[in-house]
C-alpha cells in the first residue's frame, strides 16, 4: 500500500475541498501556471477521478491511500506527480518539501510485501 501524508494549516483559510488529480501532462519545476492555457483542466491535463480530496477546513496533518497511482507508476505509466486544484480561489496553506519542520512536510509511505 502507498499512503499521501500532508499537513496543512491555517485560520479563515483552506474554504474549500481540494482535489487532488493525477497529471498527464509533462512539467518540471519551470513550468508556470501562465504555461497552461487557461490553467490546468481535469480531463485534459489531470485524470477525471481525484486520487484523494482533502475536505475543507482541514488544518493538521492527513493522509491518503494512494495505492493504486504509485501502482500505476510501478507498471510504467508515466509520474508527472499530483496538481491539488480547488472549485474556487480559496487560499489553502500547505506544507512544502522545503518547510523547516521535517514532521510536517509531504511524505511517501510506502509498504510493501516480499515475494
């Protein structure tokens, strides 16, 4: 099983559900939102189905089964990683890579069984 572990935080802030979407479009880190025409668009450059949605007004810490994309990765589709999109322009604050606290940064558990 492969588990999405998040923190996110913040008062009068994170209004409203996130969805996060798989992407099926190439990216790296120089790509600008500017670089999409008219921004990302489920169904085009995101799966349909979310993988996971984090409800809102979630503040702390949340994970998420996400087993059958890293699976999905594993048989060879290709990892353009995740896009976490709203349904408005709410501010939603959430824990980078790069944040100072390493407990609350995104982490990949992954368990696996020996064959």
């Amino acid at each position: 099983s492969a588990i999405l572990t998040i923190t996110s935080e913040g008062r009068g802030v994170n209004l409203s559900e996130i969805a996060i979407h798989k992407m099926q479009y190439d990216w790296d880190e120089t790509t600008k939102w500017d670089d999409f025409i008219d921004g990302i668009s489920i169904g085009r450059h995101t799966k349909l189905k979310p993988d996971a949605i984090i409800k809102k007004h979630s503040h702390g810490t949340n994970s998420f089964d996400i087993t059958n994309t890293l699976q999905d990765w594993v048989n060879g589709e290709k990892n353009n990683g995740w896009v976490f999109l709203s349904q408005n322009s709410e501010e939603w604050n959430i824990r980078s890579s790069e944040w100072h606290g390493k407990v609350e940064r995104p982490m990949l558990t992954v368990i696996y069984k020996k064959n």
